[in-house]
C-alpha cells in the first residue's frame, strides 16, 4: 500500500508540474501567481486573436525554448487549428435577441 501511494504521488507531481509548464510556455501573460487560475482573461476578439498566435508562436519554437524533451517528432507535423462557426449572426443590444443562420462555415 505504500509502495502505491508513492507511485501515486510521483504521478500526480509530475501532472502538476507539466500543467504548470505548459501554462508558462502557452498561455500568454501567464504569472503564475494566481492561484485561481483566472490570471489569463480574455476580453476582446483582438485579445483572443493574439492568444491563439501566441501558443501557435510558442507551439512552432518549442524546441528551442524549452528545457526539457518537448517538441514535435516530425518537422511537417505541427498544430492545427479547426474552426467552425456560423455564417452569419446579429445581436440587438437593445433586447439581447439573437438572429442567427444556422448553416455553418469550417
């Protein structure tokens, strides 16, 4: 039983550690001071823009940045980003009513 919980641990703090890491290294403006984990807020659309070509940034140099083995096996293998959206959407400010077209865009 103790042998378990020992393995255990060692599995939970290397958990740990990585999600701290990867949050230093992909999430833009991370402190890591925050506790409650909020300390990368987004806000508006430029904000989430320049969020996502960050980690992309990152993601692209990790092999350079980073201390340990992380990085991607092959050079033509890389990150890629699926959106999927509404073609087209208004919203009334005046009673938050919503007036979508269902078919979607990818």
């Amino acid at each position: 039983l103790v042998f378990f919980g020992l393995s255990n641990q060692l599995v939970v703090s290397f958990k740990e550690e990585n999600t701290v890491a990867f949050k230093h290294l992909f999430l833009k403006g991370y402190s890591g001071t925050d506790e409650d984990d909020y300390s990368c807020s987004i806000y508006t659309q430029q904000d989430a823009y320049d969020s996502i070509f960050y980690v992309i940034n990152q993601y692209r140099n990790l092999k350079n940045i980073s201390l340990g083995t992380l990085g991607y096996e092959r050079e033509e293998s890389g990150l890629k980003i699926c959106k999927q959206q509404y073609k087209r959407g208004t919203m009334l400010p005046s009673n938050d009513s919503l007036n979508i077209d269902v078919s979607t865009e990818t």
